[in-house]
C-alpha cells in the first residue's frame, strides 16, 4: 500500500484506473491550492518546514520526515487496506458484506456525514491561519504546520469519498467545503466550535487537545462504517489525528510547567504577580480549559438524537470501539442515561440507547479528555504546587440541546442568571484574560529559543534535537 508521489494527486487508489474521477478531482485541485493561498498559515513565506509526508498506509514506516517548502507540500488520497470478508458490525444490516458502493436509500444520510466532517478539516486550517506570526518557537511552528497540512489532507480525504461516489452533488459539495468560511457571518462553517476564534497559542493548545480529541472520537465512530471506502479512510486519518492531540497536550504541560517554575521561583501563587513575570497563571489556564471543553462538548450533538438513531440503525456510524462492545450492536429496547434539569437541579434519566448516542460517544470523550488533565496534574504535583485542573461538568456552558435552556456552573449546580453573571468571569475568559494571553504572543524565531511562557520541549521531532531547526526561513 505504498503512495505514488508520481502522480498529479499522490494517492494510493489507482486513481489512474478511473480517468473521469482523476480529472474531476484535478479540477477540484487548483481550487484546493487557492483556498491554501488565501486561508493558510499566515507568515510561511518562502519557509522549508521540517515535515512528515506519509509514504504508506502500513504502520510501521508509514511517514518520511524532511524538509519541504510549504509551498510544494504534497497533498493525497490515502486508504488502508481493505479487509477482507468485511462485514456490517451493527444495525439492521449486521452481518452482510460490507458496502463497496453507497445504498441509494442511505445515500443523503451518507453525503451529511460526509460533508459535516469534511468541513471541520478546513476550518481548523482557517481558525489557525494567523498563529504563525506568533509562534513562541519553531518547535512549535513547525507543530502548527504539521497540524495544517494534515487538516489540509483530511480534506482531500473526504472531498475524494465525495467525487468517487456521489456523482454531481459530490462535486458540489466538494466545491462548497472551501467557499464556507470559519465564522463568515454569511456562510459559516457547519459546526460552532469551528467558527470561533483561535486568538493565541493558548486557545491553539486547547483545541488541539480538546477538539480534535472529538475529532478522534467522531472518526473512530465512522471508521466503523458499514460503508468501506468511509471506514477504511477514516482508520487512516486517525494515524495522522493522533499527533495533532500530541501538540495539544505537551503543549499545555509545558505552559503548566513553566508556570510553576515561575512559582516556585518566586514563592507566589498571586496570579497578579505571576502575570506580572510574563507567565500564563493556573487559574487562567483552568478557565480557558473550561471554555474549550464545553465548546467541544456541543460537537457530539443533542443528548437525545433521531438523526445518531438513523446513522447507528442504517450502519453508517457506530460506536467508539463498537466491535469491542458486548452487547448486541442492534440496541433494540437498550437505554442510556442522559441528563436534564428537574426541580430546578441535574437529574439522571433513562432514554433509548439508539437515541442517546451522542451521549454516549461524549461520556467515551470525556473519560478520555480527563485522564488528559490527569497528566497536566502529574506536571504540577511534581513540582510540589498545590492546584489541580479539571474538566468541568458535561453540563456547564451548554449551547445546544435541551441543557443549553439552563444555566449550570462548572460543578454542575443549575445557577440563576444573577448568579451565573457574577461568577462568569472566574468560569470562562475573560476579556481581561484573553487581553493578558495575547499580549504574550510575541514571535520567538530562533533556534532553540522559546517564549518566557512556555517550557521548551523534553525532546525534539523524530529523535532531532530541541534547538533543530525545524523551519528555514528563506
């Protein structure tokens, strides 16, 4: 399953064998490379950025480091190998061959799940195109680039499922994902966590954590398709994803690091004075980790969900590791707990497992995401400070579903509005907050120099030093 760079569209499809898709997706190209040109990273410039490119789909040996002028990056089509003897894993369809070609009566269902995904790829490219110009070193850098060339490719992984098949409403789709922009006020992207903004490397930090772990959880979920082409990209996209939550996580271990470097140093635990050092407090970190984590928790949807029911039934997205599962992946007459507020406080209710996916995949999520702030922890408690992070309640800044009526603060007490407005400041960031963060975000440019608020790494890419340089400015 080795890529061929020698075609137009790296790809490891044979997309020579099917002329009519080869030319409509070398149409799509250019396109493809404008969108790059006006809504990329910002600041690259003539700059050789110390990449990976992926050169197979096996996993060992799959990726080639070097350096590649962002300009010339190559962008494909990647799909693990099929499986032989496939089958549909779970729904109505459990047990036949999986399919190779779309089922007509699931065909706008497949297209939507298709599409909602495919749009998050560029958006975060989008949301992310000016961090560059603020980079606290070219470590990071060059992590950013990394993260947007993939994002990059993820797009064409999906906008490939589209041209290959669903005819003209694929290419119109296609066409669509790079006309829609992240927060357009007339033509936003699908999802509201991609419109909002990624100000500072913080906020860069966060999202890579926590919103592309949704990422990962949603791909895992279609990777189980009973469509194949689907499945079989999205097990790929997830051997590239994983580096992307990589970024987020070490990311803020070191912000958390040299925060309490500053503390110790110092003897304080005055976020006033910490800031005063020119170091991002804990207690700001934390709000900042409230906001994103409660953002994310709105990408798996409503509780209660018709549309989850219709994808699970009809085999086109399972569970987090619906194989591994032992139930009897039908879900008929199985329940879930899901939440709402009685009595004016949270309360447990039992709703059918089929349509309380969606909550489902987040208590998957969230497990996930807190054994995360588990680590952030161990940085800390290593350097004997006396704070913890954590993710707040699933409830708390809710915008979408039935808890999105309620006002429920980050332990999970339902609030008054008096009440949430007095507390707000110390739950989210504030203006004060992000005016602070970003008046940090100075560019460090050199190697083996980082930002005062940042810790450097504990090692370097693909066994390279710390102080490499992983981009060349020409």
């Amino acid at each position: 399953m080795a890529i061929d760079y020698t075609e137009k569209i790296p790809n490891n499809v044979d997309l020579a064998g099917n002329r009519t898709l080869q030319r409509a997706l070398e149409h799509w190209q250019p396109e493809f490379l404008n969108w790059w040109a006006d809504m990329g990273p910002e600041g690259t410039g003539q700059a050789d950025v110390y990449l990976r490119t992926a050169v197979s789909v096996e996993p060992k040996g799959w990726a080639h480091f070097d350096y590649v002028n962002m300009r010339d990056y190559r962008w494909g089509i990647f799909l693990t190998p099929a499986e032989a003897g496939r089958q549909v894993n779970f729904g109505a369809h459990k047990g036949e061959p999986a399919w190779q070609e779309v089922p007509g009566e699931y065909r706008s269902n497949l297209r939507r799940l298709i599409v909602t995904q495919g749009d998050t790829e560029p958006a975060s490219v989008e949301q992310q195109r000016h961090l560059g110009l603020t980079c606290p070193s070219l470590y990071d850098l060059r992590n950013l680039f990394q993260v947007n060339v993939e994002e990059g490719r993820h797009l064409w992984a999906m906008v490939y499922l589209l041209h290959a098949y669903f005819g003209r409403d694929g290419r119109e789709e296609a066409e669509a994902l790079l006309e829609r922009r992240s927060g357009d006020a007339d033509n936003p992207r699908i999802l509201g966590a991609f419109n909002e903004k990624t100000p500072d490397w913080l906020s860069f930090f966060m999202f890579t954590f926590f919103t592309d772990r949704d990422g990962k959880y949603q791909l895992c979920s279609l990777a189980e398709s009973g469509f194949d082409p689907l499945a079989r990209t999205c097990r790929f996209m997830l051997t590239e994803e994983a580096h992307h939550m990589f970024v987020g996580e070490s990311g803020i271990a070191r912000v958390v690091q040299r925060s309490c470097e500053a503390m110790l140093q110092h003897r304080t635990d005055d976020p006033a004075r910490i800031r005063a050092l020119g170091v991002i407090d804990l207690p700001t970190v934390q709000r900042y980790l409230n906001f994103h984590f409660s953002v994310t928790m709105d990408l798996f949807g409503a509780d209660v969900s018709s549309n989850a029911a219709t994808f699970y039934s009809t085999g086109l997205k399972g569970r987090y590791d619906e194989t591994k599962l032992a139930d009897d992946h039908l879900l008929v007459g199985a329940t879930y707990p899901v939440l709402e507020v009685r009595d004016g406080k949270l309360a447990s209710v039992e709703a059918p497992a089929l349509n309380a996916l969606n909550e489902k995949l987040r208590d998957d999520y969230i497990r996930d995401a807190a054994a995360g702030v588990e680590r952030w922890n161990k940085v800390i408690d290593k350097a004997g400070v006396p704070f913890r992070l954590k993710v707040p309640h699933k409830a708390f800044n809710r915008k979408i579903g039935p808890l999105a009526a309620a006002r429920i603060d980050p332990d999970g007490n339902v609030v008054s509005a008096a009440e949430w407005a007095a507390s707000v400041d110390r739950w989210l960031p504030s203006a004060e907050d992000r005016a602070f963060v970003a008046s940090l975000m100075g560019r460090v440019a050199e190697p083996g120099r980082f930002a005062n608020w940042i810790a450097p790494p504990a090692r370097g890419i693909n066994n390279q030093p710390v102080d490499f340089e992983y981009v060349r400015f020409n």
